[in-house]
C-alpha cells in the first residue's frame, strides 16, 4: 500500500494492539497527530521525519535486468515507529527504526532485517539534503532537487548499490496526498516517485551482476492508517509500456475497501473510485503454512484495462519476522503489458 506500513511492524507494538488492524495499524494512538485532508504535502520537508505521527515509511523497490538479459527485483525499505508520543532526545527518544532489505532473482528470494533504537544517530531521516538510513544501509539525494539519488543495502548473502535518476514529478496520491484506508475514516498522508530511472550492481551470494531498470519510491506517515477488521492488503505499483503508471490497493476487511491512481507519462494523475477497480486472484503459492494468491487479474473498468501478472518468483516471501508478508516483482500481459510490484500482507 505502499504508502504503506509492513508486516514486521507487529514486533514493535503492544501484544494488546496486534489484533486491532494488521500488525496493530488499526490500533488508536492517543497523543499523535492523525492526517486532515487539505494538508498540502511540501518538498522538500516531507521527504523527512513526521515524529508528531506514529508510524511512517520510505519505500522503494525496483525492477532491474542484468547484462546477461536477467531479470531481478529489489527492496529498500526504512520504518519509523513512535512508541508513545514526544520525540524525547538521546537515549530517551521514543521512536524505533527498522529497515526490510530484499533481493529476487527467477530462482531465489533473499530478504534481510535490522532494528535500531533512535536518538543515537544509527538510524534517522533528514529532509535537506534528504537521507535516510540505518547503519550502512541508506537511500539518500545527491541535489535539493532529488533528481539524483542513491541507494544500498548489504547482508551476508546479497548486496546492491544503485544510482538512481528522477524522469518525472512526484506524485500526490489519493486526494491531493491524503489518502483514504476505510470508509470509517482511517487515511494517511503519501506521495510516490515513480519516475526513476535505475542503474548499478547487485551481487548474489559474492556474484556481482551489472544492472539498469526502473524503481517506485514511496513515501506514507499516519497514526492510525487502517481500520481495527482490515486484516492485510494488496497492493500493486505498475510500470506500463505506454510510459504511464499505475498504483492500486485492496484492504481486505468485513468489506474490502479499493482505491488507485492512474498516473499519466507527465505524472498527471486521475483518482479511481473504488468500483472502478477489480482484482481476481488465479493462482496460489504455498510458502510454509501460507497459501498466497501470486497470480492475479487486474482490471480498471474505465480504461478498458484488463491485465494478468505472473510473479518472477512466487517464492518472494519476507518472513522471519512476527508478521511476516509477500513482497516481489511480477510482470504483465494483456491490454498493456508492463512490470512492477506486488505487496500482500495478512496471509
């Protein structure tokens, strides 16, 4: 959902706010702001920290091709979590950092996490010059423009370095940037870049492969984005062949609530109504205990849109985690074909 808080999040809140939401999101947060429609979203300061909120997080994924005519997918995703509200400063500070890391080829899916107190400067997010980091993983702007940027992450067993060129104007979704969770009210403030153009290295298990894609960066903070029966979501960040985009979620509830942009090459966007979109699972991968639908049909009836998207791995599951999810990268066919994302939580 990119703008959007993942699994793992549930680690870091009260046993008591686990069942209230997926990952307790649907949980009340006394103390903290809530987002108000109408709040314009401002460059450069919202590319930084919103502590007054509970939970925010800077996202990014990206969809590359090696030299050898390989496809790969990768993630870079930072989480701030205020545990009760006041920053506090040092050792005293409220709020916890985590970071998910991720690496898929056709034949593997390798996924990395990292937590870190805040306040001690190994995890934080700046505005100007914008950065964000946690120990030696960091996505960070090289102008006040972000029209370059970086990013990187390294575990044991994966690693990738990529340079990062904005080719269009970020995108306010939802309504101006806030953007609707439930019909009871639940919302949350979020932007995307899905602009970027892609190019580095990624190394597997000590292999390093040259790499040139594109990548969706997203950027969402609330105190209270779902609704306390909204039990996960799917979401989708699509890169069309025509140059335009697409971004659309389902959170399923006691009645599933849908929404999406349909994002055009000069990054004007149009709203799609919730009826307006409709999404059929047609196939399910079993990974351990879970049974998670890994193929799907996506229309947007409006635009005579009707796709079906194939995983590069069905195996892209970030788990070791208290809830964990399905992060990875898929490809299309059909009225349009493309490339993108998909993120399933609450399976």
């Amino acid at each position: 959902m990119k703008g959007k808080v993942l699994a793992a999040l549930a680690l870091l809140l009260p046993a008591f706010a686990q069942a209230q939401g997926f990952g307790g999101l649907g949980a009340q947060a006394p103390g903290f702001e809530t987002p108000k429609q109408g709040t314009p979203i401002v460059f450069p300061k919202d590319h930084g920290a919103h502590p007054s909120f509970r939970t925010e997080w800077w996202y990014l994924t990206a969809n590359l091709r090696g030299a050898d005519g390989a496809s790969y997918g990768v993630q870079w995703t930072l989480f701030r979590h205020g545990l009760e509200a006041g920053k506090g400063e040092g050792w005293d500070d409220r709020n916890i950092w985590m970071a998910h890391a991720a690496a898929t080829s056709a034949s593997e899916h390798l996924f990395a996490q990292t937590l870190s107190r805040g306040g001690v400067g190994q995890a934080g997010a700046e505005a100007v010059p914008f950065r964000a980091w946690i120990d030696d993983w960091s996505f960070e702007a090289l102008d006040p423009d972000f029209t370059q940027a970086r990013v990187a992450a390294r575990d044991p067993r994966f690693s990738y370095a990529l340079a990062l060129t904005r080719e269009g104007p970020f995108v306010l979704q939802g309504e101006g940037g806030f953007s609707r969770k439930a019909e009871t009210g639940q919302a949350s403030h979020y932007y995307s870049q899905p602009f970027f153009s892609v190019a580095g290295t990624l190394s597997l298990h000590g292999r390093e492969a040259k790499v040139a894609g594109r990548a969706w960066m997203d950027r969402e903070w609330s105190s209270q984005p779902l609704a306390p029966d909204q039990k996960g979501w799917d979401w989708f960040s699509l890169h069309l062949a025509s140059g335009e985009k697409l971004m659309l979620f389902r959170l399923r509830g006691a009645r599933d609530y849908f929404s999406g942009n349909w994002i055009a090459a000069d990054g004007a966007t149009h709203l799609l109504a919730g009826d307006d979109i409709a999404l059929e699972p047609l196939a399910e991968t079993a990974i351990g205990a879970h049974k998670t639908p890994t193929r799907w049909r996506v229309r947007v009836k409006s635009r005579g849109f009707d796709i079906e998207t194939t995983p590069l791995n069905p195996q892209s599951w970030n788990g070791g985690t208290s809830s964990s999810y399905w992060e990875g990268p898929i490809s299309f066919t059909g009225t349009q074909s493309g490339e993108g994302y998909l993120e399933m939580t609450g399976y």
